[in-house]
C-alpha cells in the first residue's frame, strides 16, 4: 500500500514528466517539424546523422526509465 506522500509525490513527478514530454513535443515541431518535406525527398537535404539518432533515442530510453524507476519507488 502507499502511502499519501508517496502518492502525491507520484503525481508531482507524473505532471512533470507530461511538461517535459509536452516540451520535447513542441521543441521538434518548432525545429524541425514544420519543414517542407519536398526538400527531404528530393534529396537536397540531408538526413541526420546516425550518431544524433542514436543520441535521440538513448534521451527517449532514459525518459521512460525515469518513469519507471519512478513508479517502483513509489509503490
């Protein structure tokens, strides 16, 4: 059982985790999401580089372990 700090510091670290999710969400559209998808099909623009996907994806793989770690903690 948990108890109510417990349950309100989940809530805390919940919200927190939608702000910066919401956040990473409006930084991509304002940086690049909003591009002319023409010049990537053409060619003209390159795509990016493997180390930054990989880098993009180990900030993602961090993310959602923090939420987990999270959870267990608090249960």
């Amino acid at each position: 059982m948990m108890g109510e700090t417990a349950f309100t510091v989940m809530i805390a670290v919940f919200w927190l985790s939608e702000f910066a999710f919401g956040s990473l969400v409006v930084y991509w559209f304002l940086t690049q999401g909003f591009d002319d998808e023409s010049a990537t099909v053409s060619g003209s623009t390159p795509l990016e580089d493997r180390s930054d996907t990989m880098q993009s994806l180990g900030m993602w793989a961090a993310f959602f372990v923090v939420l987990v770690v999270g959870i267990l903690l608090a249960s």
